[in-house]
C-alpha cells in the first residue's frame, strides 16, 4: 500500500508541475461573455456604465451583451475617442438597435460604446480596453 501512495504522490507532483510550468503558449483561456451594466442591463441613464467597465479585464474575443429597450435605447460604436467625447454618430464602427446586442472584441484596442439619446445629457456611455 505504501508503493501506491508514493505513485500517487509522485503523479499529482508531476500534474501539480505541468500546470506551474508549462509553456505560455498551452495557456487557454476561453472567451467571456460581460452583460453590460449586469442585472441593470444598458436601460438606465442614471448608472455608471464606466465604473462597471472599469471592473474587468477585456481580452481579444471577449464579448459585450447589450440588454435593452430598444424604444429607448440603442448602442453606437465610436470611430474613435474624440467621436466618443462629443457623442457623435459619424463615423461611427457599428449602430445596433435590437434591444439583445452581442458586440465581439476582436483586437486589442480601444472601444468606445454610448446610447445616441442619451449620451449627451446623461452621459450614458463607457469605454473598455482590449490587453
């Protein structure tokens, strides 16, 4: 019996050693689906859709699920920071107003989200960086 633990122990010693040890490049990480705003979802001017961006570490591949009312809302994607600041359509990367978005982040980058209606007066609006 001592032989068999002594196997045993060697054999979560070698497993335990693999984990710690690998190469970078066996690391998988799986892509993560963030519902923006959480329970609050993209429906409520007065939340601080930054300080919940703000939360989470965003990878290439990651996805955004925008839950909304789409008789109020809608989700604009920013061509770029200034656009973003003056909550301005042109230019923009995406426009979607289904009311159930899922908004892939394909590259490390930038990205700029707002809400057209209401971007201005309630700066209902975040951005999320992309390692």
């Amino acid at each position: 019996m001592a032989g068999y633990n002594n196997i045993t122990a060697a054999f979560a010693v070698m497993v335990i050693a693999f984990l710690v040890f690998r190469p970078a490049s066996m690391v998988v990480l799986a892509d993560y689906i963030f519902a923006v705003g959480e329970d609050t979802g993209w429906n409520d001017q007065r939340y601080d859709y930054q300080a919940w961006a703000d939360n989470y570490f965003y990878n290439p591949g990651d996805t955004l699920f925008f839950l909304y009312d789409p008789g109020l809302y809608d989700v604009v994607v920013a061509g770029s920071a200034e656009l973003f600041d003056a909550c301005s359509i042109d230019h923009n990367l995406g426009f979607y107003h289904t009311g159930r978005d899922e908004l892939v982040l394909p590259t490390p980058g930038t990205y700029y989200f707002f809400d057209r209606a209401t971007c201005k007066d309630f700066h209902m609006k975040f951005y999320v960086n992309v390692n």
